[in-house]
C-alpha cells in the first residue's frame, strides 16, 4: 500500500466514528424530541400525548444517555489506568495493555 491509500483509509475511520458519535447523539436526540409530537393534536388547550411516540422518544433518549455515559467511562478509566474493551457484546474495563 502507499502512503496515499494508507491516508484515506485512516481518513475514512476518523470520518464515520465523528458523523456516528458526533452528530449521530444529537441526530438520536432530535428524533426524540420530534416523536413526542407525534400523534399528538390540541384539545381545548391541552396536548394529549400518544403512547407509541412517547415510547419511540424514550427509547432515543435512552440510547443518547447510554452514549454519554460510555464517553464519561471511557474518560474516566482512561484517567485510572484502564480502558474500555467491546470484545463481548457490552463494554467491560480492563487493564490497559
């Protein structure tokens, strides 16, 4: 490989990891908001809420939490020595190598 091909493959990484983590959480967290407009119409002045939107939006801000709490554990461990692993299906703290 050259130096060229070696550079856009890096380039590529770096690119999807900052559209998923940094406009992916805020993407995640506007849809949530939007669901819980969903279904709902004014009623002599009050909102009356739909239960497949508000589900849809807790599930979004469940998975925007999730996302903000594995980037405090990756900050936080990488301070105490250790590091984030995703071998398994759910993320453990290791020893770092």
């Amino acid at each position: 490989m050259t130096n060229v091909e070696l550079a856009l493959e890096g380039t590529w990484r770096v690119l999807i990891a900052s559209l998923l983590l940094g406009a992916g959480l805020p993407l995640v967290f506007s849809l949530g908001v939007r669901a819980l407009a969903i279904g709902s119409a004014p009623d002599e002045d009050r909102l009356h809420p739909n239960l497949l939107g508000t589900v849809l939006a807790t599930l979004c801000f469940a998975v925007v939490l999730a996302g903000i709490a594995l980037g405090i554990t990756f900050i936080v461990a990488s301070g105490f020595g250790k590091a984030l692993s995703f071998e398994h299906i759910y993320p453990v703290l290791v020893d770092k190598h």
